[in-house]
C-alpha cells in the first residue's frame, strides 16, 4: 500500500509546482509556495503570498 501524502499545488496552466505539506509544521508549505511565486512567477511582497493562498490547491495523494 502506498503512503499518503498532502501537497500544496500550484493553480497556475502549466506550472507544475508542488510541495509535500509536512503535518508537523504546515506554515512551511505556505512559505514555499510564497517563495514559489516570487521566484517562479515573479510576484513581489504580500501579494505572492495573497496569490499563493488563493490560486493553490490543497491535495492528498501517492
């Protein structure tokens, strides 16, 4: 039997981004999916953050 998982993903077409949600520390995965879209979709300050929270997806999974 496969282990489940939870990831944060990113909404954005095409992306492909996401990162496995540790259940021990949850805020980290907000933090890389901030970081994510200031690096990878060059977002700047709060608004990576506001973005983030709203166009990524909480999924659970192999």
């Amino acid at each position: 039997m496969t282990a489940l998982a939870t990831f944060r993903l990113c909404n954005a077409a095409g992306c492909g981004f996401r990162t496995e949600v540790d259940p021990a520390d949850p805020d980290a995965a907000w933090d890389t999916v901030t970081d994510h879209y200031q690096t990878d979709h060059g977002m700047t300050g709060p608004e990576a953050g506001i973005f983030g929270a709203r166009h990524s997806t909480t999924v659970t999974g192999p």
